[in-house]
C-alpha cells in the first residue's frame, strides 16, 4: 500500500495526514523551542501540516484559511511552513520517500524531471556579446509630442 500513502486514493479531503505519513514527516520537524512568554498554546504540528495540505489543494489564501477546521490561523500555517523549509523538512522527506520506493521496487524513473533551478551548470556558457545597435546615433521617442518623434516613416 505504498502507493496510497504518496498518491492517496483522492478522496474528498486530501488534505487528511495518515498515521502512515505523519510517522515519515514528525520525526524530521525541528523541536519547537520554549516559549519565553505565556499565551497561547502551540497548534499541534500535524493539525498546521493539514492546513499547509489545505491551501494549495483548495486554491484558498492563507489569510482565508477557515479556523473552524482546526488547522490554526492561515498566518500560523504560512509561518511553520517557512520554517519547516529553512529546517530542511522537505528536502529530507523527499529523500524518506524515494529510500521507501527504491525499497519496495516502485520508482519509476521512466518519468522523470531535472528542475533547471536546482541542477548546478557543469561549465559557464559562452561569453554574452553586447547586442547591436541598429541605428546610428539616437532613435526618437515614440512617447513624445515633438514633431520629429511623432512624425510617421509609413507612405
């Protein structure tokens, strides 16, 4: 059932953690640190990953996440998912998952994608050559109201 935890079976909320998945993701959540100054309690950490969940699958805005579904303000959500990244969270749950598909012979690399963004250049391009100029000197402007720039070259 492997394939269910990454895919799920798309039912009407998507957004639900299995005990399955949430065993793979807590343990690489950075530990929260104490807090200094009384107020109000922490939002559970798997509560605020449902309402991170949420956002993207229902197209809703952070500020608009509907507090009645537990998940914490849209704020708390937007703010533990910032520091989840900067902890490395995603990067070492992407690494979890493809160990446990390699394990049970299910990645399928027939598909697979580079993201330029993230694959270093091997060696630098070519030199850029400036580019040239296809008038001498000045060209006027087509925003100004003098009788030379306004004036059309068309027949």
């Amino acid at each position: 059932m492997l394939v269910g935890l990454f895919v799920g079976k798309r039912e009407s909320r998507p957004w639900i953690v299995s005990d399955e998945l949430w065993s793979l993701v807590e343990p690489l959540l950075p530990v929260p640190a104490s807090k200094m100054v009384p107020g109000r309690p922490r939002v559970p950490d798997r509560r605020v990953l449902r309402g991170i969940l949420f956002v993207p699958h229902t197209g809703t805005r952070w500020e608009y996440l509907p507090q009645e579904l537990g998940f914490g303000s849209g704020m708390t959500c937007r703010r533990r998912l910032a520091a989840w990244n900067e902890a490395g969270v995603w990067d070492g749950l992407h690494v979890v998952l493809l160990a446990r598909l390699r394990a049970a012979k299910q990645l399928d690399r027939s598909r697979a994608l580079i993201d330029s963004s993230r694959v270093r250049a091997a060696r630098r391009g070519p030199e850029a050559v400036p580019a040239r100029s296809i008038a001498h000197g000045r060209v006027a402007s087509t925003s100004s109201s003098t009788d030379r720039a306004s004036r059309s070259r068309c027949p």
